[in-house]
C-alpha cells in the first residue's frame, strides 16, 4: 500500500489568521488538543472521537491541514496526522499551549 503526503503549507508561510480561524472550531481545538498531548505520535484519523459525520471529519482535517497545524498522511485507505508542534512552536511561541488551556479553565 503506497502512502503519500498531502499539501501542506511550508513552516516560514504558516499565518497566525487561518490557524486561529481553524482553532475557532471546538470539534478542531479538541483534536489538536489531543495531538498536543502526544505531539511525536502520529495518529489515525478515525481514532478520533467527533460528534459529527465523516464529510464533516474530512472538512475538519483539511481546515487543519491547510492552516498548517497537522501534517496529514495518506496510506491508502487509512490517513494519518500529527500535530506540527516544531514548526507551530518556532513560528507562533507558545500559542497552541495558550489555545489548549484557555480551553480548559474557561471564564
């Protein structure tokens, strides 16, 4: 079985807006939230817990993948991600930490 990357944005044009835009979404901040705890682990898609429809999963990874939070890997009929935590830390310092846990101590 032949696996492929899918396109992803380079690390130096990775922009604040869409990530932030992507994160606005619970169902997206909990995935990555997830991703962040393991952030080395490269994780199947459909090990995650969504209360949503599979053509909502997939609208959902591509949002992630192109905003650049997730690096997305296509193995036949298995796809894969994991969190950019290198490329996410270098660019915005700190902020996917700051995202994780005003999430969990809301006001």
């Amino acid at each position: 079985m032949a696996s492929s990357e899918l396109p992803h944005p380079r690390a130096e044009e990775l922009q604040v807006g869409p990530i932030l835009l992507a994160l606005a979404d619970e169902n997206r901040r909990r995935v990555v939230a997830e991703l962040a705890a393991r952030p080395d682990e490269e994780r199947l898609c459909a090990s995650f817990e969504l209360p949503v429809g599979k053509s909502s999963r997939t609208h959902h990874w591509r949002v992630l993948r192109e905003a650049g939070l997730v690096y997305q890997r296509d193995a036949g009929n298995r796809l894969y991600m994991r969190l950019r935590k290198e490329d996410l830390d270098r660019r915005f310092p700190g902020l996917i930490q700051a995202v994780i846990a005003a999430d969990r101590n809301p006001r």
